[in-house]
C-alpha cells in the first residue's frame, strides 16, 4: 500500500480501536501505524466535538489536545453574535472558531505562531470548502503590531498552558495576556470578542478588562462550556453590563436569560419551604449568579440564600431550568426516603448541603437512575431535608 493512500485508510479504519490499530504495524508493513492510529483517534474525537469536520482528508496534529477547542454548538453560537464583514481570530490553533466564523463573515484572517499546525488548518478549509480564508504565521502580539488592516471584529481565545504554572485560567497568565494587548487591539478592532474557562470570576475578569459591553456564559448539556466577553471602546459601568446565561439544547435551540448584576442586585426574594413543584435553574444561570433574578422575573420562592433552588404552588413552564412535581419532603433517613421510593433507584442532586451525591445515595441505599429525582438540601429552616419528586 502505497502512503498517498493512508488517508482512504484512515477513513477505512475511522471506527476501529486506535490503539489496537497503533499495535498493528506488522499487520500493515511500510505504513505508519502509531500515526494513523492518532488521526482515527482524532477523528473520533472530531466526530463528537464538530460533527460537520467528520470526513475523509482532514489533517489533524498529533500534540493538539481537544480540549480547549470549541465545540461545534459552541462555536455556531459565537459566530452569530457580531455582525461584520472582516475579523481575525488571534488564537487560530485547530480552527474550528475560525471556521464558524467563515460563515458569517465576508473575510476571515486566521492567525497562528505554529507553522506546521496552520498548515494543517490551511489543509483543512480546503477539504472544508473555505475560500474566505487568509492564513499569517505570527503571534497574536506581532500580527497586532504589523499588520496594517482593520477588522470589524477580533476574537481571541487565550491557551490556558502555562510554560511553569501548568493549566491555568487568570487572563494574566494566559497566552497572550489580553490585559497587555487590549489597547493595541480595539485600535485594529471596535469590538474584541474573548473566550476564557468558565472557573474564572466572572466579574472580577469584567472589572480587570474594563470595556466590557456583553457577557455570555454558554452552557450546554448539563456543563457551563465557556464565558464569552465583548469589549468595545466605550466602556459600560460592570452592574450595567448585559449578562446572557446561555443554555444551548440538544436540537440548537438557544434558551438566553438576559440581566444585569443592577438587576441582580435589586430584584426582591421571598423564601419558602417546598411546595408543589420544583425548579433547578439551568448550568448558565447558576454560573452567571442569577439567583435572585432568577426568582423575581418568574415569580418563584427561594428554599434557601444557599439553597439554589425554587419552589411553587402551581406549575410555571417554560422555565429556563429543569422542573419537578414534589411528591414528598422526607428526613435524611433511609427509612422515610425508601418508602417513598418503591423501586429503590433514584437521580440525586445536592445543593447546600454536607454530604455529596455518592455519600446521599449509600447512606439513602439508593440505585442510581429511575425516574425518582432526590434533592438533598437545606431549607429555610436550616434543615437537611430530602425532597423527592418527577421530572416534568
């Protein structure tokens, strides 16, 4: 087999076992199998993170981790947030933002130091079909200083390794250091969109950027993926700054609830114990800390200050959150939770309270799974209360 055919062998093989392919070499003398076995693993990968990219061709580099690298939803979601007709993704690496991008822009600058990795990416959009593609080999820094365009738009997705810190999430200890380079930027760019790890403090990165106009926290599933924050060159006061937890479902819907930390702030809360029906606010919400506007745009009680869930007498749909019918408020107790659970399997969630859900579950003598929702929390009262219920 001659090597100008490993790509139709690689698609061949998409769905085997890479590592049992990597062992396979004497199964496959002349070709190299550790290799292939790292672009079918690749590919897999691919095949579940940006399932439009799954076809035979693509080039992937073998050090490249995924796990940076945003999603397909992901990506749709922020390519539709600014409109334009010419950007630059600074942090170019694999492609996928860039590639979204492409879509919705008239022209799209992708911006990478790897050379070897940008020629991969450049090999892809043409198996891609992206024509609207240029490629500049250069730090986010030096294209900044030495390009003479400007852009409608520059997205920047700063790498969270760290030379000596290892994996690290701080915008000053990321690469590039946007702190550094904000300046030079909104002078190329009105409008700069930054992507940072959800675990970074949400207003205090809005307080050291200082520009910040909008404010996405993106979920999906039931995971905050990433925070998104849109600089501009007239700075917003951070309570007036528009804040979107972003829920994106399964089928691409988007679910934005929209509020300010103003709002958040001033919004009035009334607590109560569990009622009829119980609501979990979705991974975005609760990342953004929309806890007490949460409550007052839907006229919902609060178990607890802590206790991030909701409670009332009769039913709210369409609720940005999962909802549950109350079917009892037990004791911490095995005894009193299994009577209310015949089938002794359950899916346990805790909020404000001691004990995880692996503690609840063997302490409760709980399988999981079952279409029993068990809540352990504290309610208004103070009390380690179990509330159990069904989804709706």
């Amino acid at each position: 087999m001659s090597l100008d055919s490993i790509p139709e062998f690689i698609w061949a093989h998409r769905l085997d076992d890479p590592q049992r392919l990597a062992l396979s070499a004497r199964k496959y003398p002349g070709l190299p199998m550790a290799y292939i076995a790292g672009q079918v693993d690749f590919l897999q990968k691919i095949q579940k993170k940006v399932p439009s990219w799954y076809r035979e061709g693509l080039l992937f580099p073998a050090a490249l981790s995924m796990e940076q690298a945003s999603s397909e939803a992901t990506a749709r979601f922020k390519a539709s947030l600014v409109p334009g007709e010419k950007m630059a993704d600074l942090s170019g690496g694999l492609g996928v933002d860039s590639f979204f991008f492409s879509q919705v822009f008239g022209s799209v600058v992708h911006v990478e130091p790897e050379a070897e990795l940008q020629r991969m990416t450049a090999h892809n959009f043409g198996i891609l079909g992206v024509s609207n593609a240029r490629f500049v080999t250069a730090t986010a820094e030096d294209f900044l200083r030495d390009s003479p365009d400007t852009f409608d738009l520059l997205y920047l997705d700063p790498s969270r390794r760290h030379q000596q810190k290892g994996k690290v999430f701080q915008l000053q200890d990321c690469s590039p250091n946007i702190l550094k380079i904000k300046i030079l930027a909104l002078e190329k760019a009105p409008r700069i969109l930054l992507k940072t790890a959800p675990l970074l403090d949400i207003s205090l990165a809005a307080r050291q950027l200082e520009q910040v106009s909008q404010i996405w926290i993106v979920a999906s599933g039931d995971e905050c993926r990433e925070v998104l924050y849109l600089l501009e060159r007239s700075p917003t006061p951070f309570e007036n700054v528009s804040i979107h937890a972003v829920q994106i479902q399964k089928d691409g819907a988007v679910q934005d609830f929209r509020f300010t930390y103003a709002e958040e702030q001033q919004s009035a809360v009334e607590y109560a114990l569990p009622q009829q029906y119980l609501y979990e606010p979705n991974p975005a919400i609760l990342k953004a800390g929309a806890f007490r506007s949460f409550a007052g745009r839907f006229g919902l009680q609060k178990l607890q200050q802590h206790t991030h869930l909701y409670t009332s007498t009769t039913f709210v749909p369409g609720l940005p959150a999962r909802s549950f019918a109350i079917e009892a408020v037990c004791k911490y107790e095995r005894k009193a939770v299994m009577a209310c659970i015949p089938s002794g399997k359950a899916n346990i969630t805790t909020r404000n309270f001691p004990d995880n859900a692996d503690v609840v579950r063997k302490k409760l003598g709980l399988a999981d799974g079952g279409d029993h929702y068990v809540f352990a929390l504290t309610d208004m009262e103070g009390r380690k209360v179990i509330v159990v219920g069904k989804k709706i």
